[in-house]
C-alpha cells in the first residue's frame, strides 16, 4: 500500500485494495455464481436406454464435474479476496491502535506550543480509519456470507458418486497447493519373535522362510499402522464429525449423510490395529454426538455399506452394545427405502422423512440391490428381528426373478414388477461387481446353510470363466466386461476383487462345489492387479486398464480412455490379501509392501493421504481427495497382509468380511429356534 501525506500527517490508503475494486470483484464473482445456479437448477437426469447407458452417465457426471470444478474456482477467488481482506482489516486496526494510543498520550501531557489542542490532526486520522474499517469489515461479511452460499451449493450436488459407481474418469478440481508431509522413514524395526505358522503353508515354505518373509513385513506393518494414525489424527484435528475431509487442505470433503462416516467407517480398523484410544474417541463421539437425521438425499447403498456395515462391525468386534443401537436406529431410518413393487432398495434416501428416490440412474443398479444384504442379515441375527434380513434377501431374489438362471446378470435392472433387464452390459467392475462378491458370502455368513446363494454364485462363476476371462500373449489373466455379447478388453481397477473372491470360494466351499480353475485364475488376476501398479512411473494403479490380448511382455496392458487417476482404492490390496492368506507365498507380501510404499511416498500430506490425478507421472499432483474407504479398507488389507500370522486376526472359518472389509461374525441358525449361534 502507498503513504500519502496529509496535513503533515503519514496516511495509509488501501491502494489496490480500494473499496471500488473489491466490490466490481465481488459483482463479478456474484455473476459467475448465479450463472452456475441457472446451469445446476436446469439440470435434469439424462435418460438411460439399453445401448447408451453407460455413455449417459458418463455425460451425465460430466456436466456435475464442470460445475464443481467451477465452483471450486470461484471458492479458491473467494477464499484469495477474503485473504486480502482479512491482511486489510488488521492494518487498519493496528493503525487505529496507534493513533489512539498517540491521543491518549497527547491528553495527558495537555496542551502544547502556544495554545494548539494537541492531538486534532490524530483525531480527524482516527475518524477516518474507524470509517475505512468499518467498510472493510462489510465487504468482509459480504464475502463470507458468499462462500457459504457457495458451500451450501456445493453440498447440493449429487451425493451419490459412489464408491461403487465411480466413474468420476475425467474429473479435475481445481490445483491445490502442494501440502506434502514426510514420508514415514522406519528404522530399528523390533524382531517379531517366535510365531506359530499355519500347516498349509508350512507346507509349501520352510519355517525360516516364512520367519523372514515376517521380519521383512514388519516395517510395513508399522507403516500401514502409522499411516491409519496419520490420516485419524488430520481428521480429528481439522473435520471431526464431518462426513469426509479433503486431506490436502484440511477442510469439509463430500456430504454423504451427515453423520461422522469417516468415524464410523473407520472403526473396525483402528479395532484390527489396537488403536484402542482412537476407537474409544470414535465410540464416545458416536454416543453423543451421532444421529441420522439429514434431510437431503443420500445414496442407500453408501450409507448401509459404510455407516451401518461400519457400525454393525464395530459392535460384532467390541461386544459393546452402543454400536448395535445405533446400527438399529440406521437400519430403521433405511428399511421404508426399499421399493414395495420390486423388493430393491431406491438409489437415495432421505433419512429425515424415510422417502425414497430414483436419483442419477432411472432403473436399479445392480450392485446397489445385491450388496445390503450382510449389514441387514447381521441386524436380524443380532436383534431376533426379521425384518431386516427378509428386506434385504427379498431384494436379492428379485435380482434372481430376471436372473433365471443364466447366471451372469447385466448391471442395468428395472425398477418396476416383474424385474426384468435394462441393458446388456455385463461388468464386476463398477456397477455389478459387489453382487457377485455377496452371493458367495452370504451363504457363508451363515454357516453354509443357505446353499440358494451358493448355486447362484457357481452359475455366475462358470459362465465368467467361459466367457470374460482372458490371458495375453503377456501372461496377464484379466477379467474382461462384456457388451451386447461383445467382450470389451477393459478392467477397472474394482474387478480386482475377483482375485479375492474365487481363491476364497476355492478354499472355503467344500470340495465338490470347487471348480479347479477358480485358484489358478485368482492368482493371475491378483498378478495382473499387482503389475497394474507395479508397471507405472508412480507405483500406482490406474482407476482402469485396458489391455491387448496380443502384447508381448511388458506391453500388454495401457491406461484405459485416459483414466489415469488413482483414488486410493483397496480392490488390489484385497486380492493380495486373501491370496496371501490361504498361500503364505512371501511374494504377495512383497507386493503388498511395493504398494504400501507407494502409498506413503506419493499420497501423504498435511492432514491425510490424497487421491492422484495421474499415475503415468513420477510425482503425480494430489486431487485433495481421501475416501473414508481408504481407512475403512486399503490400509487394513494391507495391515492384515503384514502381520506374521493374519489368521490369528481373522479367522476366516470365524468371520466374513463385506465389501467394505467389515468384519462379521459367522453366525448358524439353529433349525429348533431359529435364532444364530
């Protein structure tokens, strides 16, 4: 700012930071902002027919990408010009100080020189600063009451970019600054001592084998821990009891029902870890502060895969009680969204009034109706109260009405009587895969007494290793989509999975149901995942791949329409993990810990660990992105992968993971009563 002289007195005027500026500034903001309004409140859902639907949303996200981006500009201009403000209104009220301070001074020393009041130039300075501060301080008001109608805009936007349904390909906030901590450096690694290997694997690998392969892990084990301690104390310290935070910054990530989901996401990993006193700080905000009460739209599926799957596991870990009213209070608030025609929950809920609506897509999904069913399950096995499980398995079989047998079911359904299909795309990436995990596994969460699951998940196996499984000239096994009866050579980073699921249905059903293909494909699909990180300048994975069914070595596989974007995902950690689980083979540890360090190296910063936008960089820039997922699930997959003996931890003949890697006791129903055991 420029000193200019008046009446012999140094002045401070605001220079570039005029009152005439900042207003044309804000007139300008205030322009681009309704204009945004106008684009969002036009808005409405794109149609979706059988043979456009996955370029519909595609479109459909796009447009909701270009108006938060947008948004996010405006709100960083916003946040520069309050900066500004900010450094002008504490000039001034140092400066008013001062010439208080000399007034004062002045009245107590009298007159001075030969009868001039002292202090009158002081005091027509005083009244003009009060003025300039006083402006000042409305055009600050006036900005802060802008970025909050800019946040509760934001908060407007479809909550239900899922997880499950990401497809988030071309999504690029706005640059944040670089907010890069330390990577975890660990030394003087403490010896694991003596450890009790499982016989399977003692086996296969000798004893001091196995011992060294531990000794290896334990680094990584601690960093998996430590990163879990690092990403709970930046959301403690700068978004407790917020949904989600943006890592980079610090700051409120996405609204997805307003009820501390990091916290109840997190859960069963800081119990898995033995951060005790993080779980306790979890339970205590849970007891007093949690509640299910937000009045907009919420994804269904989310919310019962993170918030009560986090809670009911929570209560099935600790035995504490407080977890299993609350998990009751949810699932209460969920059961009217489940549509009375079909059996399938509706796409969003409110959870204030119990309405339920169609939200981005005007069908169902087909993973969104297949995958409630181990929280609900659980909540009638824990309660005695049917309701719960019969919502959720009536959804289920609605799946099998359009189903009939064919066993692979495409992920576009109807949304009225009788089911039927509502497109022909064929995935277990986004949209389908978590159907296919929860089949399986609900015939083991209870015990394998529902063989119905079961004889679906085989149908569904043998017609996928018929027709979607595919090896290149490489030697990369991947699990390709399938369009109009056309296979389509790309894999998302969430078919991963598979590799967990077939090796786990290989190892825990009985022998005669056991297809021989099943493990041999795990373990090349859980390679293929493992090279999708291992072959980018980053050490990590794209959110897709595609691949070339005729390329040599090493040039067989490329990112996928330009979806280069790593959002933290645990897909590849989870087939690493069961594959190592059931073989002891030291090499998924190595794995395991190439990803951790990738992990720790491109991803920490300030508050967190971020999203990147472009693995095909050395040093990808950070997308100010941290899903709750990657508590709820990564960094346990990966812990569990590190720890000498994980079935000490987990004993999969004991619990069964969902698909948001929360565990739940296996429980049998007993044929007299009825009730599990």
């Amino acid at each position: 700012a420029k000193h200019l002289e008046t009446n012999g007195v140094a002045t401070r005027g605001v220079g570039i930071l005029s009152i005439r500026n900042i207003g044309l500034g804000l007139l300008v903001v205030l322009v681009i902002c309704a204009w945004q309004v106008i684009l969002l409140s036009s808005h409405t859902d794109v149609g979706f027919d059988a043979g456009g639907a996955t370029q519909g949303m595609w479109r459909y996200l796009t447009v909701h990408e270009a108006n938060i981006t947008a948004l996010s500009l405006q709100q960083r201009e916003l946040v520069h010009l309050l900066g500004q403000l900010n450094t002008a209104v504490i000039a001034q009220q140092k400066e008013l100080a001062d010439v208080e301070h000399r007034l004062q001074a002045s009245s107590a020393q009298g007159q001075v020189g030969s009868g001039q009041q002292a202090g009158v130039p002081d005091a027509a300075r005083l009244a003009a600063q009060r003025e300039t501060l006083r402006r000042l301080e409305e055009e600050q008001q006036r900005v802060l009451s802008l970025q909050n109608s800019i946040d509760q805009l934001k908060q407007k936007m479809p909550e239900q970019v899922m997880r499950n349904g990401q497809a988030l390909n071309g999504m690029d906030l706005a640059a944040m600054p670089s907010a890069r901590a330390a990577p975890l450096v660990i030394e003087n690694v403490p010896d694991i001592g003596d450890v009790d290997f499982p016989a399977d694997w003692l086996k296969k690998f000798s004893k001091e084998e196995l011992r060294a392969s531990a000794q290896e892990a334990a680094k990584w084990r601690i960093m998996a821990k430590k990163a879990a301690e690092h990403a709970w104390s930046g959301y403690k310290t700068r978004a407790w009891g917020l949904d989600e935070m943006k890592p980079q910054t610090g700051t409120q990530g996405r609204i997805w029902g307003n009820c501390g989901l990091q916290i109840l996401d997190a859960m069963s990993t800081l119990w898995i870890m033995e951060l005790h006193e993080q779980f306790d700080e979890g339970q205590k905000w849970i007891e007093q502060s949690l509640n299910f009460n937000h009045a907009s739209a919420v994804s269904f599926f989310e919310i019962t895969i993170r918030a009560l799957g986090g809670l009911a596991s929570a209560h099935s870990l600790s035995g504490r009680d407080i977890f299993l009213q609350k998990a009751k209070q949810l699932a209460d608030k969920l059961l009217p969204g489940f549509n009375a025609a079909t059996g399938f929950p509706m796409t969003q809920i409110n959870l204030k009034t119990g309405q339920g609506t169609k939200g981005w897509y005007q069908g169902t999904v087909l993973a969104e109706a297949g995958t409630v069913q181990l929280e609900f399950r659980y909540l009638s096995q824990q309660t005695g109260d049917p309701r719960y499980a019969a919502a959720a398995d009536r959804s289920m079989r609605s799946i099998f009405q359009a189903e009939a047998g064919r066993g692979l079911v495409p992920w576009g359904l109807s949304n009225t009587a009788p089911v039927r299909f509502a497109n022909n795309v064929i995935t277990f990436g986004a949209m389908g895969d978590s159907y296919y995990e929860y089949l399986l596994k609900m015939h083991l969460q209870t015990g394998k007494t529902e063989p119905e699951w079961k004889d679906a998940w085989k149908r569904a196996m043998s017609k996928m290793m018929d027709r979607l499984i595919f090896t290149t000239s490489g030697g990369l096994t991947y699990i390709a989509e399938e369009k109009n009866g056309v296979a389509d050579h790309k894999m998302d980073h969430l078919a991963c999975f598979v590799g967990g699921m077939l090796v786990y249905g290989a190892r825990q059903l009985p022998e005669a149901d056991v297809d021989s293909r099943w493990e041999k494909t795990a373990a090349g699909i859980t390679e293929t995942c493992y090279q999708m990180y291992h072959r980018q300048p980053s050490h990590l994975a794209p959110e897709a791949t595609k691949f070339d069914r005729k390329g040599s070595p090493g040039h067989d596989i490329n990112v996928w329409n330009n979806a280069a974007h790593y959002l933290l995902r645990p897909e590849a950690a989870e087939a690493i993990y069961y594959m190592f689980y059931y073989t002891g083979d030291p090499k998924y540890r190595r794995m395991a810990g190439e990803i951790m360090e990738a992990i720790e190296e491109r991803t920490k910063v300030d508050w967190g660990y971020s999203a990147v936008a472009d693995v095909r960089q050395n040093a990808p820039r950070k997308r100010n992105e941290m899903e709750t997922f990657f508590l709820a699930e990564t960094l346990k997959y990966l812990y569990l992968t590190f720890l000498p003996n994980p079935r000490q931890v987990l004993d999969f003949d004991e619990w069964v993971l969902t698909t948001e890697a929360h565990p739940l006791r296996i429980l049998k129903k007993t044929a007299a009563s009825g009730f599990y055991t």
